[in-house]
C-alpha cells in the first residue's frame, strides 16, 4: 500500500468521529413472589459517564508525544545523481520535492525502532527503490539505505545516518478486539513535508487473512489487525499505536473504498513473532522460514470425525505433497489430519503456513497426524526458497558519485601482496562518472573516505553526510593490490 506519485496530486477528505454515550437500561421491579419474570423497563438512563474532552486531549497527547518517531518515506527507482542526496545538511523537504519532481516515485511512512537511526517498514515499499530518503514530523530530510528485507512478511529496515532519535516502542499486551487505534503516517504522500497525519478508530477484528493479496503479491497476509483508523494509500509501514503510545501493528493494507463506503485498513501485529524479524533485519541477517512442501485445506466434520478426530477439532487436512519434500520423506500422505507441529496447536490452513515458517530448519520437528487414529512422526523441514529481491548485509547497495557501492564478498581477494578485511566493494561505475576518470572500476574497494577507515555501507553513509563533500577525499584498494588516494 505503497502509493506511486506519477505526477504532483492533491486529495482532501473529511474524517469525523462521533462520540459516545454509555446508556443503562433499570427497573424497579424485579421477580414477583410466584417466580414470574416482570421485563419491562421503566425508564433509559443516558449516563455520561466519561469526558469527551478527557478522551480528546488523550489522543492529542499521544499523537504529539509519538509522532517525532514516525516518518515519511520517498523512494525512486531511477537514481538522482547528486552528492546533496547523500547529506541531511543538504536537504529539506522543498529541496527534495524539487529533486523528485522529474521522476516517478513512491511514498509510504516508517518508524524508528532504534535511536541509531533504523527505521521499520514494509518491503513493498522500499523493494525496487534506487534511492531512499525519510522526512521527519519535525520537517528534517534524511538520506537512507535499505539494510535488510523480508519480502514474505512484507517488512524492511532502513537506516539513516543520525543518532539519539525518539523511538516507538511496541506494545506487550495482547491486541483486544474494541480497543482504541491511532495510525499515524504519510496518507497519498501528503506529509512529504514533515507533520505526519493522525486519525483514530478501533480494533474491529483480529486474526484476518488477505489471501488473495498473498497469492498476487507473494506474501504472507495472515493473522492481520483490521481497524477503522483512516489507512490510506501512503500510509504502509505506518504504526498502529493503542491508547497508551505503544505500537500495536504496522499498517499494510486496505481493500479501497466501493461508492460509499468507507475503507478497511489493515495492520500487522507487532507480536513477538515480528519482533524477532526486526532484530534480524537490524542485524543484516536473512529471516529464514521453514518449508513443508504440503498444500492443506480445513477438513470437513465428517472427514475429522472418519480420521477419528472430534467434530469440533482443528487441525488441516493433506490434500498434495510435493515429490522428494520434507513431507514426502516423512510420508505424510494426501487424507492425513494434522493437528500439532512443534507442540503448537494447528486451528487451520493460515496457522498452519503461520507454525510452519516458524518452526526450525533441518532440525527434528514433531507432528501429530490423524488417519484412522493418531500417529507422530518427526519431519526435518528446509528453508523456504526466499525471493532475488531479498536485501541482507551481504547485497546491500548505496550509489555515489556514480559508483554502485556493495559489501565486500567474504574472501575477495585483492591480489598476492593484499588482501582487505575492511572497505566497499565498488560494485559499478557509470561511464559519465568523474570516478572512471580517476581509474575507479569495478572490483575495486574503498577503504577509507576524509581519512576514515570505512567498514561497512551505513559507515560510508554517516561519513559522507557528516563530512563536505571537498573533504571526501577516498583510498582506494584496486584489485592489483596497490592503494591509492583519490581527491
């Protein structure tokens, strides 16, 4: 839910909330002496029994109190050769509309997860982009660079060179059916300039599936919070925030309004599930999801009960295995009822593609099976073949002066006098660069930039938006082994 601006547009619309009134129904008249039931009431009690006003200044206190850690997210897929891209100094919002009113982009919102500078959002966002830049509720422009992405569960982290940054903390109670919502964000890219939009709703159901959204996008859309909060187009890799300031889910999806109705906008739960692939993605580590190699359905009350299963039971019935699978060598086989997997319980098809990306890899997992009674087996699942466009520490990509600039393979060797631990791989050269005329081409590693040893992308990134770009004067490592500086 990525919006694409094609050319500048303009929406207006008018969200009114309604406020409510608690009503008690009493009677003074209870059971007569003979039993008999006496129902009728003698009057409605419309009892105000909270302040609108309190509840307003709530939702005012919480937007202004997390706003600071939400963000706007520009992405192109051309890139803007510039080195002003690269410095937040360089930047405003004014400066980068100006930049990216040429080209074809695509907005959405993100959040800070960590004061570092890591920014959470969804992959399709930011899949595809050349360049990356976040704007904040305070108006300041920064560049950014993908760190790791996990197409599946639609998640990504960006990273931006800046440090002591408010953070969005998640949230460790349970989502509730009712609570109250606040989705913050970049809705049709209209907080491209800072001040991130805020509406309010409720949680109107947990545990929904988009599965044909799944099928279209390659995705896993299941176990979603569905909210009233106004989600837009733009408003993808937003946070859901409760009542407290806590993030309750990362906004998605939203199946667009039909005539007159209104939107239905969708989040995924920040559980402890999607916490873990935040941790990983921070990490630069590829998230790594378990493969059974079955397709399952829900069975029928009379297929569990002929399995000798009760007619109420979970579970999800074989209906295919694929040839020389996990499942095959374990010999599940088309009729069988499963019912457990790794000691979890299994309602139906969405837990069971939700416990089977969760179970470990190549590691003995238990299953309980039904089939004219029970049986356990243990099945050793693969990993699950992972799309090309997956970004982890080892693909990760920033562009410079021309330069297509990557990690350094593990063992890349510059030659029989030198071999580099450290520096970026310089991946491509545009033929017009000023780099080809100081002999930088592919293969070669920059080791260092204003005199500072460089490891990493997201240490060449902070370097170049601290540091004129006179000053960024490079040494290079060729793939001959010599090193040489370059101003």
């Amino acid at each position: 839910m990525g919006f694409r601006l094609n050319r500048p547009r303009g929406t207006c619309a008018v969200l009114a909330l309604a406020g409510v009134l608690a009503a008690s129904c009493s009677s003074s008249n209870n059971l007569s002496s003979g039993g008999r039931a006496i129902a009728a009431a003698d009057h409605i009690q419309v009892i105000d029994n909270f302040s609108a006003r309190d509840l307003e200044q709530r939702f005012e206190d919480v937007a202004k109190r997390v706003s600071p850690s939400v963000v706007a997210i520009s992405a192109t897929e051309s890139a803007v050769e510039t080195d002003a891209t690269l410095r937040s100094d360089d930047l405003n919002p004014d400066k980068l509309a100006s930049m990216l009113e040429a080209v074809d982009r695509t907005v959405g919102t993100g959040f800070v997860v960590d004061s570092d500078g890591y920014i959470l959002t969804n992959d399709h966002v930011v899949s595809g982009a050349e360049q990356l830049w976040v704007t904040t509720d305070s108006h300041k422009v920064y560049p950014a660079i993908v760190v790791g992405t996990d197409p599946r569960s639609d998640l990504a982290i960006l990273k931006i060179p800046a440090t002591h940054l408010p953070v969005a903390h998640f949230a460790q109670a349970a989502t509730r059916r009712g609570q109250w919502t606040i989705a913050i964000g970049n809705p049709y890219g209209l907080a491209g300039s800072g001040e991130m939009a805020v509406s309010i709703g409720v949680v109107s159901a947990l545990n929904r599936s988009l599965p044909r959204l799944s099928g279209k996008e390659d995705r896993l859309y299941s176990g979603l919070v569905q909210t009233t909060a106004q989600i837009n187009p733009g408003n993808s890799g937003g946070p859901l925030f409760d009542l407290n300031g806590d993030v309750i889910g990362i906004n998605t999806a939203v199946i667009l309004p039909q005539k007159q109705t209104n939107g239905i906008g969708f989040a995924i739960p920040a559980d402890a599930h999607v916490r873990r692939i935040v941790e990983n993605l921070k990490q630069g580590r590829e998230v790594v999801y378990g493969y059974m190699g079955v397709r399952v359905t829900s069975p029928t009350p009379r297929e569990r009960r002929d399995a000798g299963l009760t007619d109420d039971a979970g579970g999800v019935r074989v209906e295919s295995v694929e040839a020389n699978s996990p499942a095959a060598k374990a010999n599940l086989k088309p009729g069988d009822i499963l019912t457990q997997l790794d000691g979890e319980a299994v309602r139906d098809s969405d837990d069971f593609v939700r416990l089977v990306g969760m179970c470990p890899v190549g590691e003995p997992v238990k299953a309980v099976l039904y089939d004219n009674g029970a049986r356990t087996l243990d099945l050793a699942l693969r990993s699950r073949p992972t799309p090309n466009q997956t970004v982890t520490r080892k693909n990760q990509r920033l562009r410079w002066r021309g330069m297509l600039l990557g990690s350094v393979p593990i063992g890349w060797d510059l030659g029989p006098s030198k071999k580099s631990c450290a520096g970026v791989l310089v991946i491509g050269v545009d033929s017009k660069s000023a780099a080809v005329q100081d002999g930088i081409k592919a293969g070669c590693i920059i080791t260092s930039v204003a005199g500072k040893t460089v490891h990493n992308l997201a240490e060449l990134q902070r370097i170049i938006n601290d540091t004129p770009a006179a000053q960024c004067r490079l040494e290079i490592a060729s793939p001959a082994g010599a090193v040489v500086s370059i101003n």
